[in-house]
RNA sequence: GGUCCGUUCGUCUAGGGGUUAGGACAGUAGAUUUUCAUUCUACCAACAGGGGUUCGAUUCCCCUACGGACUACCA
C-alpha cells in the first residue's frame, strides 16, 4: 500500500526563523503539496536552555505571512499532537529503554569534568578523532564498564546519568538520500552520541527519529548541516526496527552569505546589509541584554509572493525559461530531484528585480487601496479613482509600495524649490512667456486628458515660434520642481488643468524675481 | 586535524561524451522617451587544475586544489 507523504519543518525555537530556514519549510511544503500528502510543523524544543521567547510564534507569522500552510502543528492540532518536544517528554524515555535492553544503548556516568580529560587525553595522543566511541567508552564510567551492581546502585541512588548509543565498531552504514545519492560513512567515524540527557530530556537525535517514526513522516528534508549525522539516525531507525518505514532524507545544499564564507546564520542579522529574517524581530543581545531590533522582508516592502519565487530558486530551477513562479506554479512544477546540490549565495539585485515584477503585476486597484492607506497617515484623502491614476503612473518606477507613496507626493506638494541645474540650462524669458501663455490656456482648455494637454502645449508653444523640445524640462520643473520623474502629461492631467496652470504662473514669478 | 558534501559567466542556474555551452539578475552600449525610470535590442562574461577512459571530454573515473558542513548532555 502507498503511503501518504508526510512531511514536518522542525525548527528549534531559539530565536527568528532565518531565510534558509523559510526555504527548507518551503521545500517540505512544495512536496507535500505536490504529493497530495501533509505538512506537519514540528517544534523541537529539547534544549530548555535556549528557549527563546516569542520565536515559536515568531516562526508560525512568518510561515503564515510566506503562505506555507500547516495541516498539523501546535495551533490547528492533529492525530499526533503534541507537536511541541517538550510536551511529549514522557514518551521518549520507553525507546531508549528498549535501546538499553536490546543492548544498543548504555548509561553513562561521566561527569563533564571525566569528558574533557577524555578530550584532552585523546588530543594529545594526537588522535584524529577524539570521541566517545567504540574505543574509548573503554575507558568511560558507563554500564559497560562498571560492575553490573554498582550501575544498578548509581541509578537507585540517583546519580547524574545519560543514555548514549553503542555505535558499532566497524561498519559500513549507508543510505540513500534524494538529492545527493548513495552517501557512506564509516561506524568508527560516528560517536557514542548522547540520546538522554540528564535533565530527563532526549537529545535532537533521539526526539527527532521517535517523531518521525510516530508522525508516520515519509520525506525527511532539512539542511546539509544534518548530513553528518543522518548515519546516525539510520542506525536508530535500524536499532529501534523501524528500518522498514524509515523516511527518505533529502539534505537540502546550504545557504552562503553573499561573500560565501560560511553559512547564513540568523546571528548574521542586519549585518549583511539586506534581512536574513521573512519578518522584523524583536530580540535582545545576548552579551548587553539590550533589545535589538533585526530588519524582516515584511517591513522592508517585499512581497510574500516576491520573496518565495526568489527563494524557491536558491537550489532549486524547473528546468524551464521561466522565471516568474506563483506558489501553485511553484507547487505542480517542484521535484526533489532538481534541487541543486551546490550552495548557493544570497542575490540582493535579484530579490528587488522579483519584487518588482510582482508589485507590477498588481492590479491598480489593489495598488491604490495602499496608497491611500499610507497617504492617510499623512492627513491626505485621495479618491479610490486618483489614486489608481497615480498607481498606475507611479509603478514602473517602485521597486517597494513604499515608492509608490513617494512617487505620489508632488501630487500632494507644491515644490518649494526648483532644479537649478535645469533652470539655469532651459529657463529663459521666452520659454517663461510660453509658459505663462500655456497656463493662461490650461484653465480655459476644454480637453485636459494627456493627449488634449500635449495638443494644447504644442500649439501654444509652437505659436511663440518654439519647439516642444525647448519648453518641456522647463515645464516639468515649474510643475514638479524637479528634473526627472513620471510621463509629464499624465501628471498635469492627474494634477488637473487648475492646479497645474496655478503652479506654473507661481513657477513663472518666482523665478522671474 | 578527522569525517562527509560540493565546484559551469560577478551572482542564481540550464545542459550534457561531438553544442556558436542556453536563460535570468547585475554590468556596458544603443534605440524609444520631454527627463529619470520603464520597455526593447545588442554586447560583456563560465565548464577550478592535472591525469586517465574514449576517435572525441565541460559531461564518466581518479588525484590535487579550493570552498563548505559536521566534529556538545545545541538543534
């Protein structure tokens, strides 16, 4: 029988949810969606000492805000719920007991201090891999190596213990992982990891194949970093005897900074000069306990649409010329098998080029209702129909709506200065004369569209025995004040015929003084 | 250091034993425009190096170099 494709994001909660991290949740999502299967949002919180506050809600925003949709998860719940680590605490004990008992796991009774003598001991020795492993749990205080009696006596007494895995000797463990294919480590270089801690909480490693296995997850796909310890996890699945059901893993290529020096992280904040957060966080700085305060694409004008196509090509191409990708054409055009198995480095030009596609492709009227909404928090009341005309004129020239707002505001203002540079090149008294005949015309003129206007202008300049070309910048910077900016035309007709002939007679005597 | 992963234009990438090695972003130039921008057109620009295998390797294999990840009672 099939089964049906189940896939989790798994963040830990330890702070905001990087870009890398959005394109992993992305991946998992594009899948399962593809697949007909589910996506699950898993929060692994085992280590209750970097629990940060705000971050789970923090990355169920962000997630929302990018569009990738949750079927199980703490907030709409699920046939496996809970789906917070902490919160299944007690069901973790019973799988390492039965690792215990078929002889795969052991206690150990190190203390922090006894490991990094170990360490020492071993780096001196100048071994090439100093760990606790096959070798050197030898020489370890574990179950292995204390008399049967004394283990028992620790644990009755309560004395400090963890759980590690016996990880065998010499062996070949192997598997297949969809993006990269056959990948084999050797035993001796896997650790006798720790898979309880002593607070009575499971490590990532155990938590995270008991999950996987009782959420029934088919397609594990999370970052390159976990490629060195899928082995491990391949001996849990095997040692627990859920080899059978075991999920597929795909370990998705890293994500560089723009200079590809290491990996993005989340510490990275501003630092990079473009966000590495989907949303603005609210942190505080671990050394100075002061809040920070990390920019998010949200907050910077970018469009959730924009940000996933653009995200969903870092690793990842159809194959296809086509670059403009809606999450429904993101979702029936994705395959596991064309993610890329190089990293890839953050593009900013290629982030603004995407956002400015999409906030082009909006529709006006979509357009208008924010430029009225921001031209309202500046005391401005624009109608629905003048605000379309100026968002239609205005957004060729955005890259962000926030442009938009900018690029509206000589609707609003009268300029109080004028270029001087076009000024002293194009301003004279014949041109100012046709101009102050034009607005003489304007308020009369029966046609004012942007064709009536141009119509009207070349008359009368051609009248004055000039050309077009002679009178325009002028024009433009008695209108706007400035020498550059959207179609003229179009502005004095937004503007209208009696605000445009009142701002050049001002232009007209200002500059005459 | 050890283990693992990777390497096509500046960047994201397509391709694949015989190709003018394709596209997008950026850059440059030109056209359009009253201006800036847009748009359009063109240009610039890459198979890390060395060995094999082969009639032929950018493509397959090996080595080297470089880059990266991991190497915690963190995830």
């Amino acid at each position: 029988m099939e089964r049906e494709v189940r896939v989790r994001f798994a963040p830990s909660p330890t702070g905001p949810l990087h870009i890398g991290g959005v394109r992993t949740a992305l991946y998992n999502y594009l899948l399962a969606r593809k697949l007909g299967g589910k996506m699950l949002l898993r929060i692994e919180d085992t280590d209750q000492n970097r629990f940060v506050p705000g971050a789970e809600q923090y990355i169920m925003d962000a997630l929302r805000w990018c569009g990738i949709e949750i079927d199980e998860g703490i907030e709409q719940g699920g046939p496996h719920a809970p789906y917070r680590q902490s919160e299944r605490k007690p069901m973790y004990r019973q799988y390492a007991q039965q690792l215990i008992d078929s002889g795969h796991a052991y206690y150990a009774f190190d203390t922090a201090e006894d490991l990094d003598a170990m360490r020492a001991r071993l780096t001196a020795a100048k071994v090439p891999n100093p760990q606790y492993n096959s070798i050197t749990r030898a020489q370890m205080r574990n179950s292995l190596t204390l008399p049967e009696d004394e283990v028992k006596q620790l644990l009755e007494s309560g004395a400090q213990y963890v759980i590690r895995l016996k990880v065998p000797r010499k062996e070949e463990i192997r598997f297949n992982d969809l993006i990269r294919g056959w990948v084999v480590v050797h035993s001796s270089a896997v650790d006798d990891k720790v898979l309880m801690k002593s607070d009575g909480m499971p490590t990532y490693h155990l938590a995270n194949i008991v999950d996987d296995h009782l959420m029934e997850i088919t397609h594990v796909i999370r970052g390159e970093e976990w490629l060195p310890s899928a082995p491990l996890h391949v001996l849990l699945y095997r040692y627990l005897g859920w080899e059978a059901t075991m999920p597929q893993f795909a370990h998705l290529p890293l994500l560089l900074k723009p200079d590809g020096t290491g990996k993005l992280s989340k510490r990275d904040g501003d630092k990079l000069g473009f966000p590495v957060f989907p949303l603005e966080w609210h942190g505080t700085d671990a050394e100075t306990g002061q809040p920070t305060v990390s920019s998010g694409y949200r907050e910077s004008g970018y469009l959730p649409e924009a940000f996933i196509n653009f995200l969903a090509f870092l690793g990842w191409n159809p194959g296809t010329q086509q670059e403009l990708f809606s999450m429904q054409d993101l979702i029936d055009t994705f395959t596991i098998e064309r993610v890329s198995k190089s990293p890839a480095r953050f593009d900013q030009n290629k982030v603004r080029w995407y956002n400015e596609q999409y906030l082009r492709a909006k529709p006006d009227a979509e357009l208008a209702h924010y430029l009225i909404q921001e031209l309202h928090t500046q005391g401005l009341a624009v109608p629905q129909e003048k605000a379309e005309q100026i968002a239609a004129l205005v957004k060729e020239r955005a890259t962000f709506p926030a442009d938009l707002a900018k690029e509206a505001q000589l609707f609003f203002q009268r300029s109080t200065t004028y270029d001087e540079q076009v000024i002293s090149k194009k301003w004279n008294a014949p041109v100012a004369a046709a101009l102050a005949a034009f607005a003489q015309e304007l308020t009369t003129a029966p046609d004012t569209t942007p064709d009536g206007i141009k119509a009207l202008l070349t008359q009368v300049v051609e009248g004055q025995g000039m050309k077009l070309g002679q009178v325009l910048q002028a024009l433009r910077v008695a209108v706007t004040g400035a020498a550059a900016g959207p179609d003229l035309m179009h502005i004095m007709h937004i503007l209208g015929a009696p605000e445009t002939a009142q701002r050049i007679q001002l232009a007209v005597e200002k500059l005459a003084a």
